[in-house]
C-alpha cells in the first residue's frame, strides 16, 4: 500500500538533562544521541528516550517524534551550517525518516516500522527549548511557517526498529488531510471556512491538539 519508498534514515534518544546554573537552569531531553542497532518502541517512548516536562511533552499521542530527512539539507543552506554542525536529530526527533513529508504523512496514517505499528496523532509544534539549544529565538517560528514541523506517532503495536528500516502504509483513515494542512489550519496559514469544525472531527487528530 506503500505510495512512495519511505525508510528509517536515523534513530535519536535521550533522556533528559539539567543544564545552566543558577537563576538561568532548564531542564531538556531535546539533545539526542544517534542509536546504532535495535531499539524497543514502547507505547509512551522509545527506549533510552524520555520528556523533561510531562505537561507538555511526552504521553501517548506524542510517544515518538518524526523529522523528514529532506528537510536537512534546506536548513543547513538557510542557516550556514554544515552537515556536521546540523546533524540529523538537531530538532530533537526520535526518527529522522527519508522519503516522507508533511505532504505526503496524513494524520491517523498507520506505518509499520520494523515490528512497531505507529499511528500519525499530529504535527509537531515546537516550543522555546528549540530556540535555546541552538541560541535561535526565531526558529520555533520558522518551523511553523515554512511548513516543515514535523510529526508525531502514537505507538499502536509496541516492538523493534532500528536505523534502514522501511516505513511501510498501512492504512490511510483521512487522505484529505496531510500533516501540512492541520498546520496551516492550526496556524491560520491557510484556513478554509468550516476546516476547524472538520479537522476536529478527525478520529485520529490527537485531543489535546484540538483542545
């Protein structure tokens, strides 16, 4: 059921981290480390993996975070960074997946990847700590308007995957509505009358991302 060669280009985990001093600490897990080999997908993360605020982050419509491949060779031009200053995982995704986009990922989109069954629950909104780690303000932003935020999974089927792994469809519940879209709404980048009330019908759209 495959509409385009999709597959695993990297896998990234960390757990989190107290970082600063004094009046100026945080606390993060969105420094990530490249896994080599095998790694359990459980259904609120991936193994090695964890959320330093679980208010925000973290739970099971956002158990594993996505990032096109694809992408990184845009930012690494807009940016001036080379590919070894900006690596795969520097927006702090679990998998860094070739060959998929935010046009072409729908949400409730059922991928199998090794033995894991994940379900697309929404796109990814970035928060401050993207903008600290790399002492850029206004990259959160730019992560929403060029349309290129990626996205989250929701565990249906805990199991194994690791880096070179086919991201094989599975099933396909709302063509019509691409991950792109739900952030054009979402943002009122691109917004229809009646795309609110429609995108909160979606079965698959993760609740708090309709609250």
């Amino acid at each position: 059921m495959n509409e385009i060669a999709a597959r695993i280009a990297s896998v990234q985990v960390g757990m989190p981290v107290r970082l600063g001093e004094f009046d100026d600490v945080w606390f993060t897990a969105i420094f990530k480390s490249p896994v080599a080999g095998p790694v359990a997908v459980k259904t609120r993360n991936i193994e090695g993996d964890g959320q330093a605020d679980l208010r925000v982050h973290g739970g099971p419509n956002k158990a594993v975070m996505a990032y096109p491949a694809g992408h990184y060779p845009l930012w690494r031009n807009e940016l001036g960074l080379s590919e070894e200053q900006f690596p795969l995982g520097a927006f702090g995704e679990n998998l860094t997946v070739s060959g998929l986009s935010e046009n072409t990922v729908c949400i409730g989109d059922i991928h199998q990847i090794g033995t894991a069954v994940l379900q697309v629950s929404q796109p990814r909104s970035p928060c401050w700590k993207l903008a600290r780690k790399w002492s850029m303000p206004d990259l959160p932003k730019k992560l929403v308007t060029s349309k290129r935020s990626g996205w989250y999974y929701r565990v249906l089927q805990e199991g194994i995957l690791q880096s070179g792994d086919d991201v094989q469809l599975l099933q396909r519940a709302h063509p019509d509505w691409p991950v792109r879209r739900v952030t054009d709404v979402t943002y009122n980048l691109d917004r229809n009358e009646g795309d609110l009330a429609a995108m909160d019908r979606l079965e698959a759209l993760a609740s708090d991302w309709k609250e």
